[in-house]
C-alpha cells in the first residue's frame, strides 16, 4: 500500500481499504450466521418467552402458542433466513466493530497499536451490556406495548415481526452502548480532546435523545429512557477521562523537548503494524 510523508493515505488505497474491511465484516456476519441457522429453534424459544412458552408449545405438542403466528408458504423460510441474518449481525459485533474501527483509523502509530487492542477489548463487553439490558427491557416494553390493546379485541402478531423487533432491539442498544468507547479510542489516539468532547453537550445530549427517538424499534417511554439515560452517562463519563487523558498528555509534553519529538509516520493499516 502506498505511503505518503504526511501520514495520509490516497483516495484509492482508502477505497481499496473499505473494501477489505466490508469483504471481512460480510465474512464474518456469514460464519455466525450459520451458528445461528444451526442454533434456530433454541434463539426463537429464547426471544419469544415474553410472549409465550414456546418451548412448551413445542413439547406438548400444541398448534398455538400465545398470540404469535407465520402466515404465507415462504413465511417460516423468511423467518428463518431473517433470524440467522440477524442473530449473525449481532454475534459478530466485536469483529465488524473492529474492522470499522481499523478503517476509521488507519493512522495508528506502532507505539499506539495497544489502543487498537484496548478498543476491542472495550468494545465487546460495552455491546453485551447493551445486548444484555435490551433482553431485560424486553418483557417491560411488551407488557407496556401490548396494554395500548382495546378490550375485547385480541392482539395476534406475526412471529417474525416480532422476532425483528427483538432483535432489531438488541442490535440497537449494542451499538448505542459503542459510543463511550469509540469517543475514549478517538482521544487515546489524539483526534478529539475531552473538551471538544464536552464542549457541544447540549447537542450531544439532544442527538443522543433524537438517535434514540428515531432507531429505537419501540417508541414505549421505558425502553427509551433505559437507552438514552446511560448513554448520557456514558457521554459524559466519556469526556471525563477524556480531560484525565489530556492532562497526562500535556504533562507528559512538557517534560519533552521540540528536538526529541518523533517524526510523523505514513499512515499504515492497523492490521500491518508490527509489535
């Protein structure tokens, strides 16, 4: 790959590098959706518990289960294929969420490669908390989306808009919960300080109110404040150690000489840079 003095890289070699993190991130969302093709009857049982026993359904051998049902001769493949899709999305985040990451910051200095490391150890946990606090959201926001249900009329829901909504939900909060740590990444590698971070947080906190808003697959009130209230906390907490980090840069400058500052290095593909 082409290298240039100035840490840039040409507009071709970033299209080509796009095209090497989509090709691996597809490659990825593939493999995990086979496990979840594999793994179909026991991820649907999982998600459909809110609102029937499935399981049980399934054992004694019974043709209803709760108000949920398929229509249509290709609905149960659509269902299937839709799920496995889905499911592979989600269980492949911390490897597209990296390649995402490699791409966004090609720049990385050999000496700065520990906070490509420190970023998807970070980002896994962070997206299975979210995942995590979607699944335990998920019976409250039924009972409370179910409650705007007339008396006297029954409320039957096809199994896979529900099953798009679940998951849909759980992709949601898991990438919204990726905020804190790609802010904290972006100023470990000097692109934003903790001031800029804080300094529109009034926008922030409107955009992070907004995004939930209008992604959020259920408009319920508790789902919305159980997303948007820790990621405004996470903003925040964000900005702090933002500042922390700035300080220790700064300290760490002055104890530096002009003379003895390293030269600027070409901007290299995170996954070429050596130890």
């Amino acid at each position: 790959m082409a290298r240039k003095n100035r840490g840039t890289m040409p507009l071709l070699d970033h299209l080509r590098e796009l095209r090497k993190r989509v090709i691996r991130s597809a490659l990825f969302i593939v493999i995990f959706s086979a496990v979840g093709w594999v793994n179909y009857n026991e991820i649907i049982a999982t998600l459909a518990a809110p609102v029937c026993d499935l399981r049980l359904a399934q054992e004694t051998g019974s043709q209803n289960c709760g108000a949920l049902f398929i229509s249509g001769v290709l609905g149960p493949l659509n269902l299937q294929l839709k799920v496995s899709f889905l499911t592979g999305v989600i269980l492949s985040a911390p490897f597209w969420l990296y390649q995402l990451w490699a791409f966004i910051a090609p720049a990385l200095h050999r000496k700065e490669k520990r906070n490509s490391i420190l970023f998807i150890a970070a980002a896994t946990p962070f997206f299975a908390v979210g995942a995590a606090l979607a699944y335990y959201v998920l019976p409250l926001a039924i009972e409370v989306l179910f409650g705007f249900t007339p008396e006297s009329l029954n409320n039957l829901i096809r199994f896979d808009d529900y099953l798009d909504f679940v998951l849909r939900l759980i992709l949601i909060f898991g990438i919204a919960f990726e905020l804190p740590v790609f802010l904290v990444s972006l100023n470990l590698i000097g692109v934003l300080s903790g001031r800029s971070i804080l300094k529109p947080w009034r926008f922030a906190i409107f955009a992070i109110t907004f995004f939930v808003a209008a992604f959020s697959p259920t408009a319920d009130p508790l789902s919305m404040a159980a997303l948007a209230l820790p990621l405004i906390a996470f903003y925040f907490g964000a900005g702090g150690i933002g500042l922390l980090v700035d300080k220790r840069r700064e300290h760490k400058s002055r104890s530096i000489g002009d003379d003895e500052a390293a030269p600027i290095e070409a901007a290299t593909p995170i996954d070429n840079l050596e130890p």
